[in-house]
C-alpha cells in the first residue's frame, strides 16, 4: 500500500496531524494512506516558497518554459499510473474520462510554458521628453491553491502551471477525497524540480500541503506571507475563503447551475445527445453541468423522450475499470446525499421520474447513482434553484426565448449556460444577454477548451476572475512601472 507524504522545500516528509486512508469510491477499499498537514506544515511552506521565490522569479521565462515541459513529459511518461490511480480514488471510468484529464493535465504545463514566453509589458509615453517609461509584469510571491475533487489534477494545475510559469511559487492544497492522486502529481513536479538544469529556487517553489480545508487551506488562504489565492470549488466555500484571503491577489472559480435552453426550433437529436454529456460527464459532478433544461413547450415532451432513450441506451453506469463503462460512481457521501434530496423533493412537489432517480443496487458502495431523467420540474423546486453535482437531467416548460432568458438571468449563478436553435442569429441573440461567462450555441454546457477564458460572470456567486490558458497569469502578476532619463548619445 503506497504511502504518501508532503512535499516540502524540495523534500518529502510526514504531516504534523497525521495520516489518512485514501478510499476508493468505487469498491470502498483502503488502497493508500496520506499524509495530513497541520497548520505549521502551512508555517514551514509558506517560509520555503517565500525563500525560493527571488531565484525562482529571477529565472528566465524560458528557463521556467523548460522546466514546465519537463512537468508535462513526466506526466506523459506516467499516463498509464496517473490514470488508474485517479480512477481509484476519484471513481470517474478510466477509459472513458481518466486518461482524457492526463492528457489534458500535461496540455496545462506545456501552455503555461508557451505563455510564459509570451508575458509582456510596455513602454508607453511620459510626459516629459526626458524620460522614458517601462511597464513590466511582475510575479506577486507565493501564491496558495486549494482545488476541488471533481478534476482533481487540471483543477488545480489550470491555476499553479501558469502562475508558476509566471514567477510565482505555490502551495497546493488538494481536496482530501482525492489526495492519493495528487500526491502522484505532485512527485512529477518533484522530480521536475531536483534535476541538475532546473531554474534557481526550484527547491521550494513547488511545495504540496494536503489537509482539511477548514484546518490547513483556511491556514493558507489567511497566511500573512501569502499574496495570492486561487480556489476552484463551491460557493460556500469560496465565499469563505475570499473574507478569509481579503487584501491578497484572488482567482476565484466557484459553482454553477448552467441552464441547457431548448427552443422550439433545436435540432433535438443533438440536443438530446448533448443532454448526456451535459448531465452525466463526471457523473454529473461538474460546475459546468447542465443543471437545468429549459425546454419550449412545443418539443419538451419529444425532447424528454429522446433523453430517457439515450440514457437507457448509451450511457452504462458500472466499475470504472471496466471499458465499457461510461459513468462511474459520485465521489463522496455528501454529494450523494445531496443527489437524494433534489430527487426526493422534486417528487414530493410534482416532479416525475422518467429514469433512474436513486442510488443503485449491486455495487460494492452506494456511492452508485442511476442516471436519472426528471419531467415535470418547475423553478421553484430545490433542484433547479441549487448545484446539484449529480447525474440528472430536470426538463422544466418554457413558452418562449424570453421565459428561458428570464429564467437563465434569475438564477444567482452566472458560469455557463447553452441554446440550441437551428437559427445562429436568435442563438447569438440569447448569448448576449445570458448573464453568464460561458455560453455554448448548439453544444453542451460542459464543452470548452482549456485556452480559453472561464469563469463567473459579473454579480453573479460563480467567482471572480478566470482560468484558462494564460488568464492566471493576469490575476497573479501585476504591472510594475519602472522610469529613467532619456539616453543621450553623447559627443
């Protein structure tokens, strides 16, 4: 059984509260143990990153860049461990979705790497002939991440590869239920770091803290030698953590409730199979899910039948290590729990179900969900108004474009949201005003490229800022205005 252990100023050692068995949600065994931090394993991090951070932000962008794609072949070189074990401690099906979150995670380093190279300032004018003005951009410091178990390597690595390739250092704290896989990752970007041609303070830039949120990442987030804080994960907590971390540098992708709008014109074979990906992926455990499906009444019930089918048909919930699987278990009680109540109380006010709607039998856990298909639905019921995080799909009646929009805006989340119509322009019309920072036309709520800029939309609860690509890199670094004489030429 593989024992994990920090990662602390270029070592590996014990946690100061502990240890904790990583398992599975897929057949209930103890497959690892890990270590849990304590407060002063925080101390000792935040000390390493701050007295690596001088050499580390000296480095080269380039430097860094090697040492970025260096990350992403040993993710490259492990792909086959990295899957199974996040497999094995995450529940999402290996062939189906693991191998898809390595390969995407190694895309994270290699971009960050690129984007590095490209981070650039200006010279704009003074007003004084006499001088001259540069605006560069600076790394902050040591900036602290703390990241879901949804995706529990890209989550993470979509903040800490770009701010690092920026010149930050950082800590990781990961989510506890899957700390195993992490922990994997984390010794990647450890042997990364020890070789001979890493850049200066590499040793300490890197450092990996796992532990309870509310003990070790609420000891991060609040630390007085932190300057940066980058959070994926609920509202609840998010909201938390950006009091907690007021005054510091904050990236903040929290929860989602993206409604899937089907007009009366929608390609329906698409948007039913879209529904399946929107509502299953991860089994349904995704801040991109469709949430809601806000259906006009001239296709609801043709577009719910065509759901059940399809879910009946395609989707095939089992062992994650089983190839045919497409949908493993949720991941955790809690989550599971949650999925009970939405269905429980859609019922008891009205709602039907069509497929599925309870924990599945004959499985080693009941962490086992049915994909589940909920007709009937209204706005007013808990599972339309709360982010789910389980495998459901809530068709609820819409009359018209501008019901589906009024309800799309009502909601207090703002991340993504989708409209399917056969008529681009009404599409493009809808997009413009959904208050949301993600809108898809004719595809899935949980399609998007990991180039790309995401996040909550403004004076919505789904965060502030954005990840993807090279967006990191604009919360954790800031402009730096350096003035001089004009050079003179001299005789």
């Amino acid at each position: 059984m593989r024992e994990h252990l920090l990662y602390l100023d270029g070592g590996w050692r014990g946690g100061g509260a502990g240890t904790a068995a990583a398992i599975s949600p897929s057949s209930g065994e103890t497959f690892a143990t890990v270590a849990v931090a304590s407060p002063a394993d925080v101390d000792d991090a935040v000390r390493a990153a701050s007295a690596a951070w001088p050499g580390w932000a000296g480095a080269s962008a380039f430097d860094r860049a090697r040492w970025c794609e260096q990350i992403a072949a040993g993710i490259a070189a492990r792909r086959e461990e990295l899957a199974r074990v996040l497999t094995l401690d995450q529940g999402k099906p290996l062939a189906a979705e693991a191998y898809d979150e390595v390969d995407e995670l190694a895309v994270y380093f290699t971009m960050a790497g690129e984007d590095a190279k490209r981070l650039a300032g200006g010279r704009p004018a003074s007003v004084s002939a006499g001088r001259r003005i540069l605006v560069e951009r600076v790394p902050l410091g040591v900036v602290g991440v703390v990241s879901p178990w949804n995706w529990p390597y890209t989550m993470g690595a979509e903040i800490f590869a770009p701010a690092m390739a920026a010149g930050n250092t950082v800590i990781w704290v990961p989510a506890p239920s899957t700390t195993a896989c992490c922990a994997l990752l984390a010794e990647v970007i450890a042997e990364a770091s020890a070789r001979a041609d890493a850049p200066p303070g590499a040793r300490g830039a890197f450092n990996f803290v796992p532990g309870p949120g509310p003990v070790v990442g609420d000891a991060l987030v609040g630390h007085a030698g932190v300057a940066g804080v980058g959070f994926v994960g609920s509202v609840e907590t998010g909201s938390k953590i950006a009091i907690r971390a007021a005054g510091k540098a904050q990236l903040l992708e929290l929860g989602g409730n993206g409604p899937m709008v089907i007009l009366e014109d929608a390609d329906l074979e698409l948007a039913a199979n879209a529904a399946l990906e929107a509502a299953y992926l991860c089994a349904g455990q995704s801040c991109t899910a469709g949430e809601r499906f806000l259906v006009h009444a001239a296709v609801r019930a043709e577009f719910a039948e065509r759901v059940v089918a399809a879910t009946k048909a395609d989707v095939r919930l089992g062992d994650p290590f089983d190839p045919r699987t497409t949908m493993g278990p949720l991941n955790n009680e809690a989550t599971a729990t949650k999925f009970d109540r939405h269905i429980a109380d859609a019922v008891a006010d009205g709602a039907r179900v069509r497929c599925g709607g309870r924990r599945a039998d004959g499985y080693p856990t009941r962490l086992y969900a049915e994909p589940t298909v909920l007709d009937g639905v209204t706005p007013d019921m808990a599972i339309e108004r709360e982010e789910t995080f389980g495998p459901v799909v809530p068709v609820v009646e819409v009359r018209s474009a501008a019901e589906a929009l009024e309800l799309t805006n009502a909601s207090p989340f703002g991340l993504t949201a989708a409209v399917f119509t056969e008529d681009l322009e009404r599409g493009l019309a809808f997009a413009e005003r959904a208050r949301a920072g993600w809108v898809n036309i004719n595809a899935s709520t949980n399609l998007w490229e990991s180039h790309l800029p995401f996040g909550g939309r403004a004076g919505s609860v789904s965060g502030i800022g954005r990840v993807g690509g090279s967006y990191p890199m604009d919360a954790f670094t800031e402009p730096k205005t350096i003035t001089f004489p004009a050079p003179q030429l001299g005789s």
